[in-house]
C-alpha cells in the first residue's frame, strides 16, 4: 500500500506557501472572518446516514475549536457526486465559501461508475485550478475501489490520485480508508460507507496531512496581524 511519508507531506506543506493564502482575499482580516476548511466530496465525507455532528467533518471542526485561530469546517459533499458533476458546481461553491483550504474527495462514484479514469483526472486537475485560482490549497483525498471492473481499470483509475498529485504538488493522502476498511463494525451493512464508528478513524488518517497546512496558514495570519499591530 502506498504512504507518502510525513518529511515528505511537510516539504509540499512549504512549496504552496500558505503566506500566500494568508494574504488572499479568503485570508484577509483574520480577526474578524474564520479561516475556512471546505469540504468538497461525496458521500465518504457526507456523513451518509447518520447524523451530521457524527461525520469527520463535523469531528474536525471540533477538533480545530481549541487552537488560537478561529477555523470553521463548512461540508458540502453530496452522496452519489462524480467528479464532473463537483466541477459544475465548484465555481459557486468557492465564490459563496471563500475557503482558504479545500479537503477535495472526489472520484469514489466515478469508480464505482466505471466511468473513464482520463475524465477523472481531467475534472479533478480542473477543480485544482478553481481552487487555487480562488485563492486557496487543496488537499487531495484518493480512493480505492473494487475490483468490478478487472485491474487493469482499477490501476488506471487509482493511479489518477497519485499521477496528479506529483504532477501539480498537491499534498495527497492516497487512501484513507486503508488502513481500519476491513475491521470489524468499520464499514455499514452495504459493504461501502464507513460506519459512524469509522468517522474518528477517518479524520485520524487525514490529519497528519491536513495539520502541516492549517499551520502554515495560522503562521502566516498571526505575522500578518503583528506587524498591523
């Protein structure tokens, strides 16, 4: 199974320079607007069918309330969403949101579709650009997937994570069901969504990647705020 290393996400967490974020208009008077994480996925990251406050999401805001800056986690994941139709909707999404880091989890229903892993890459890289484009970072979320479709589909489409992410610098987590998916009460009774007691596993396995990102951007926001001072 591939791990990207943790001195390795730290070194990407440097080259996107989150001082740049810090001074993007979703950025901008920190002491009064919330540093925003918007999570953009499907139904993985939907909280399907429990309560919302039970959803990683909802777990991380709550894991963000203790630090110094004041972060609020907005969740927009829809179940059943495909890459395309996250393309369509992305621009109104991040005009309405403002995020300064976007968790984008996108691709698992497409898979499951057995749509083309090319289109994938292509809304997926297209939905890097709005990201950036707007002003914020994203963090890559790969899936895996049933074998339905023989190996040589399931490679293609797996590789479509990994392939992008070196190819445009994102940090990247490549699976983040991998490591619990099989154990016991881990998945629901359809074999697919993780179970409300997976949720905190879920965040656990983003964490390490998300953290480096959130303070780079709480660095650049408290430099940004002393020196008006």
């Amino acid at each position: 199974m591939f791990r990207v290393p943790l001195v390795v996400i730290g070194l990407i967490a440097l080259l996107w320079s989150p001082c740049a974020l810090a001074n993007s208009p979703a950025g901008e008077n920190p002491a009064q607007s919330p540093l925003r994480i918007l999570v953009y996925g499907d139904s993985l990251s939907a909280a399907y069918g429990m309560p919302d406050a039970s959803g990683w999401p909802a777990l991380l805001e709550a894991r963000l309330e203790d630090r110094d800056a004041h972060w609020e986690v907005v969740n927009v994941s829809i179940s059943g969403e495909t890459t395309a139709g996250g393309l369509s909707r992305l621009p109104q999404v991040l005009e309405r949101e403002e995020p300064i880091l976007v968790i984008l989890a996108l691709g698992g229903n497409d898979g499951l579709r057995g749509l083309p892993p090319q289109a994938m890459r292509e809304n997926l890289e297209a939905m890097v650009d709005a990201i950036r484009e707007a002003g914020a970072e994203p963090l890559l979320l790969g899936v895996r997937i049933p074998p339905n479709y023989g190996r040589r589909y399931t490679e293609r489409f797996e590789g479509v994570y990994a392939d992008l992410a070196q190819a445009r610098g994102l940090v990247f987590e490549p699976g983040f069901l991998d490591d619990f998916v099989l154990e016991d009460g881990m998945l629901m009774d359809d074999g697919i969504h993780p179970s409300e007691r997976a949720q905190p596993r879920l965040l656990d396995a983003i964490w390490p990647h998300l953290e480096p990102m959130i303070e780079g951007v709480e660095a650049c926001t408290n430099a940004r705020q002393s020196a008006a001072n």
